[in-house]
C-alpha cells in the first residue's frame, strides 16, 4: 500500500494520464455515464482475477469490499460480462510474415534489413517468399497471400518475379477498429512497465525516454522524417533479438515458461505557448534542453 503522499502523487499522475483519454472520448462522442460503466466493469473483472482470497470463492460482498461498487450493481454487471476479448493486430498474417521476414537471416541481412525475395526457389533450402510463406505453418496457398499483401500495399512484385517488402510494420490503412486495438494494448504496457519499476526498483525494465523542450517548430517535419528512420532501425534490430529466442522460430531457444516480451519506441511532440526566446540579452539565453531519464 502506498504511503498518503505517494498515493495523492499517484492520483495526479492518472488524473494527468486521464486527460487525453477524455479528450477522444468526448470527441468520439462516449458519455461520461457510458464511461462510468466501462470503468466499473473493468474494476470488477481485474477484482475477481487478481485479488481473489485463496481457496475462496469470489462473492459480490467481497468484490463490493475491493473496489468500493455497491452490491446490486456488481451483480448486475457480473451478469453482464463481455462475450470476448478483442483480437490482436499482432495476430493478423500479415503482421507474421512481415515478422518473419525482418528476423534476420535468410530473410533479412543480420541486423533486420529485409531482403529482396524470389517468388519460388528449386532449391528448398533457398530463401524464397513461397518458403517464408510456408514456414508459418498457415493453410492459406502462397499465392493468395501474395495476393492480399499486394493489395494492402506491404510487399510489391518486380517485373523479373521478386517480392519486396514495402512496409515494416501494418496498421491497416482505412480500418479504424485495427488501430483502436493498439489502443488498447501499446499504453497499457508502457503504463505496467512503469508501475513494475516503481514497485521492484531493484529489477527494472527499460523505460528510456529523450526530452528536449526548446524546439523550433520549423525542425519538426526534419525531426519526424529522422526520426522515423531511427525508430525503424531500432525495431529491425529489436525484431531480430526477439526473434532469436522466440522458440516458434528457433527450437534451441531457451526454455521456460511461455513469456510475451514487447519492445517497442514512438515519437511525441507538442507545440509550446512561447513563439521565440529572445536573443537580444546576453543573460537570456535559451536554457539548454533538458533530457530527462527514467527507468
């Protein structure tokens, strides 16, 4: 349990959290009401599943005690419980074949660079889209996946018959409900990651960000562009780590208990109210930018 002083700080820092969030409900038209019952179902549900007295039954007493929801309502909304969770992006083929394909050899050069892929090879120990394709153990013939990938843009067909990849990551274009999904899963991690480092500071997880807050607003599409090639080498390199110990892809890997490990990067900006610092006064220059590093 956190100490008074830390819990007040905790609450303002979701309060602060919370912000953007209200920000696109409202604008996505979410009642306060509709939101109220969204919170109070996610508090019973995270009630049930992770503070449950051992060898003890779950009651609506003891769930009403936990997270402070009156009794009647949390019969109601155990009643009422969601039919299914909603499906992963990373879940889609596409996302596996691009997966696979970045991994590293012989799909891509050693540090995730995708490689330039026949269709079809005779040789079956040779690199080939037809070989990645059946790799993944999916049912669904080469060409149709071909076919789909082309169509949504991720791979091209050059005139001599080889497969480019053309996007290194998909969020499909046009499909709002695909990208709500990340919505629901990339914050949600940051957000476990940073708590599991303030409750076990004695084994941290990577939490590394740069900040710099004197930025003229002219460098930011340079910025973007930059960092955008950054971040994307940053992942073909996280990509082929992880792919190293995925034991999908490498039954040497080590063994253990079946583990999900993320590690990902994005880019923020945020224009100030100030238009300039001056420049006229010897003892008004601009403070140096701040970096600011955390767990």
């Amino acid at each position: 349990m956190l100490q008074r002083s830390l819990k007040e700080q905790f609450v303002t820092a979701i309060q602060r959290m919370m912000r953007p969030v209200v920000r696109q409900l409202i604008a996505y038209g979410v009642s306060y009401q509709a939101f109220s019952r969204i919170v109070k179902q996610v508090y019973i549900e995270v009630a049930e599943q992770e503070f449950a007295l051992p060898f003890k039954q779950q009651t609506d007493s003891r769930l009403s005690l936990v997270t402070g929801i009156n009794r009647k309502e949390i019969a109601q909304l155990r009643r009422h419980k969601r039919a299914a969770e909603t499906p992963e992006v990373e879940d889609t083929l596409a996302t596996h074949v691009i997966g696979r394909w970045m991994a590293g050899p012989p799909y891509a050069d050693a540090d995730g660079t995708p490689r330039r892929l026949p269709y079809e090879s005779d040789n079956p120990k040779a690199a080939s889209f037809a070989r990645l394709v059946r790799e993944l153990g999916t049912d669904i013939p080469v060409r149709s996946v071909l076919d789909e990938l082309l169509r949504v843009g991720i791979v091209s067909l050059l005139p001599e018959g080889d497969v480019v990849l053309q996007q290194e990551a998909h969020v499909p274009a046009g499909d709002p409900a695909s990208q709500l999904t990340l919505l629901g899963s990339d914050p949600a991690e940051l957000f476990a990651t940073i708590i599991h480092n303030i409750e076990h500071p004695d084994a941290p997880r990577l939490q590394r960000k740069v900040v710099y807050d004197n930025i003229g607003s002219e460098a930011l599409s340079e910025l973007r562009a930059a960092a955008r090639r950054v971040g994307e080498a940053f992942i073909r390199r996280a990509n082929v780590l992880l792919a190293s110990h995925d034991r999908d892809r490498n039954p040497k890997a080590s063994g253990g208990t079946r583990s999900r490990v993320v590690l990902g990067t994005y880019y923020f900006e945020e224009l100030g109210t100030s238009p300039e610092p001056p420049k006229d006064k010897e003892d008004q220059k601009p403070a140096p930018g701040r970096i600011r590093r955390s767990r």
